[in-house]
C-alpha cells in the first residue's frame, strides 16, 4: 500500500473520551430538561470527542464533490446520458447545482475534483486528481487497475491534508457521475454480502427496463469481477469508481488530520465503506447526514453503524445532504457554547437525577 495511505491510517486516533464526557456532562447542566434536544445533544457530544475539546466550533466547512465517468452507463443503466457529468462539473464551477445553493445556505464552500471525468476541463477552479479518463465497465471486466485505485484513495489522502493545513474544520462527501450508483451497489454488494437485488436502487429514476440492465450489470460485476470483501482496494478496482476511490481517501485523510466527515447518499457511503474496511477507526469520523430513496444506502449505513440525521427522501448526490447537515451540526455546538446553565440562569435544575436518555 502507497506510503501516503498507510501513514494517514496510522495517524488515526480514537474520539477523546474525556471529552465527550465532559461536553456530556455540561448538557446535563443547560437549561432543559436532560434529553430534551435529542439527537442535537449526541451531534454535540460526538463532535466534542473528535475536536478533543467540550465545547468545539467548526467554523470553516467545505463539500468536495468529487467527479469521474462510468464505464458501465455504457449499458443504459442510467436515465441520463454519460455527457452530463462534465456538464455538471461545469454547472458546480458556475455555482448553479442544487449543492452550491445548498452549501450558501450554511455558510460552506464548495471545491470540484476532477477523479477521472471522461474529458479534459480546462478550468482553473477544478482540482486535478485524474489518473484515467473514467472508468472501464464493471460488467465486463475490472473498473481499474490496482495501482489506479491505490494512486485515488492516496490523492484523496493529500487532498484532505490540504484542505487542514488551509483551516477547513469539516469536510461534506459529494460526489458526480453518470453510473456511479451502479458501483456504489456493486460496492455494497461485495463488502456487506448483501444481494444485488437489495443494495440496487433506480438511481436516476430509471424505467423497469433500465433497472433490470442495472441489476444484471451489477451482478455481472460480482461474479465476472469476484471482488475480495478482505482487500478493500481489490473491491474498488473490480467494482469502484475514479471519485469514489478519491472519496474514501478523502475520509481517510481527513480523519487522520482530526476533522470529521460528513456523508452524503449513496455513492459517497460505499466510499465510506472502503475507507472503513481500510482504516477501522476511521468510521468514528463519520457522519451520516441523510438516508437516500436508494434502498443500498440502508444497507450501506447499517454495516457502518451510522444513523442518518435526515430522511428526506433525497437522491440526488452533489453533496446536498451533506449541506444540509451542516446547518445541524452547527446548531447542535452552538447549544452548548450559548446556552444558559441552571447556576448562570438562577433557574431551578431537576429535583431528583434524570436519566439522559429520558
């Protein structure tokens, strides 16, 4: 394994347990009654243990969508045509997609990585982290070769460090590409053993017609492709993506540098899982901001352990669910750094202790 991937793995830490305690400690002591904010006080506590600090702010957010081709939209597993995917690369630049007025809304910015998008973008903002021009289709043979999707992840790694050293706090997963809930399936499908038939959903909103080429390309995958569940990089150069290797990557190095990774559907979760498989403690990382209308996605979160913060019925990518998360996140840490205790408030706490979970 690439150097840049095993030293990030290794930098990896465990949640701040003192911290979280004590960020625990403090909501018993606001001005509620305990429990009384939900999961907004366990956003808080989570966040508490990953900044290693009770009372955490994570001011500068940033969603990196990640963009890259498809082979196998060759068979009409999409509704949209391959084209599309450059033309929203192009549509993100100008910030005209439902992410970029998503990630305005809560204060984030948004960067564009170029994974492996089936043509060249001559455009200054994007980031250039293509090792091939998308991939080849996962139906008939191996998306990449190994060292491709080895040279991604660790791309994604560097990028993640990047974006520390420039002062981004949390990093959103988004993601763009025609086909890519095709491999997010078959992605699922290899890592969770679940069949093709529950982790394949109609992505684009394809016809029966199209979601039974869909299925049957994903199946091919498993059984042409035989991806190794044990080697996470074997998964992804039988059965991944340009962007979704360059995801998990992203997770990866993220969660290495300290800052914590908000997920967004589908194709950004099978990143998860790869990232996950590759580095365990790096799922302590993870949020999940929304449960996709793809029915893999359930399966996806499951096996990570995660409990999305929103069902919205959302499908579309981009990062949007992840936008949305943020304003969350923020609202649950202002909670704890605003909010009145019983002492500072002269109000009355409880007259007897109060399970949290009450």
């Amino acid at each position: 394994m690439e150097r840049t991937i095993g030293d990030a793995i290794a930098a990896i830490v465990p949640a701040d347990e003192w911290a979280r305690e004590a960020a625990r400690a403090h909501q018993l002591r606001l001005t509620k009654p305990a429990g009384a904010l939900g999961r907004l006080e366990e956003l808080a506590v989570w966040a508490a243990g990953i900044a290693r600090t009770p009372a955490p702010s994570f001011e500068r957010k940033t969603i990196v969508v990640a963009a890259a081709d498809h082979g196998v939209a060759v068979d009409g597993v999409s509704a949209y045509p391959q084209d599309v995917t450059a033309e929203m690369v192009a549509n993100f630049l100008a910030g005209g997609a439902a992410v970029n007025v998503l990630a305005r809304h809560a204060g984030a910015d948004v960067r564009v990585v170029d994974a492996g998008v089936a043509r060249d973008i001559d455009d200054p903002r994007i980031v250039r982290a293509k090792v091939r021009y998308g991939t080849d289709s996962i139906a008939t043979g191996w998306a990449m070769q190994r060292d491709e999707a080895e040279a991604l992840v660790a791309r994604g790694v560097s990028f993640a460090r990047e974006l520390r050293e420039d002062g981004v706090d949390v990093i959103g997963l988004g993601d763009m590409g025609i086909g890519n809930t095709t491999s997010a399936a078959a992605i699922t499908s290899a890592i969770t053993g679940a069949p093709p038939r529950v982790t394949t959903g109609r992505g684009t909103g394809v016809d029966d017609e199209a979601y039974t080429r869909k299925l049957d390309a994903v199946e091919r995958a498993l059984s042409v492709n035989e991806p190794d569940a044990s080697d996470p990089l074997d998964v992804l150069a039988k059965a991944g993506g340009c962007e979704i290797a360059f995801l998990a990557g992203l997770a990866i190095g993220a969660a290495s540098a300290g800052m914590p990774v908000i997920l967004d559907g589908y194709p950004t979760t099978a990143a998860a899982l790869i990232a996950a498989a590759l580095a365990a403690d790096a799922a302590a990382y993870m949020l999940a901001s929304h449960l996709s209308a793809e029915p893999g996605h359930r399966v996806a979160l499951a096996h990570l352990g995660l409990r999305p913060l929103l069902d919205l019925e959302m499908r579309l990518g981009e990062g949007t669910g992840a936008a949305l998360a943020f304003s969350l996140l923020d609202a649950a840490l202002r909670i704890p750094r605003e909010m009145a205790t019983f002492d500072s408030a002269g109000v009355s706490g409880p007259t007897s202790e109060i399970p949290p979970e009450v």
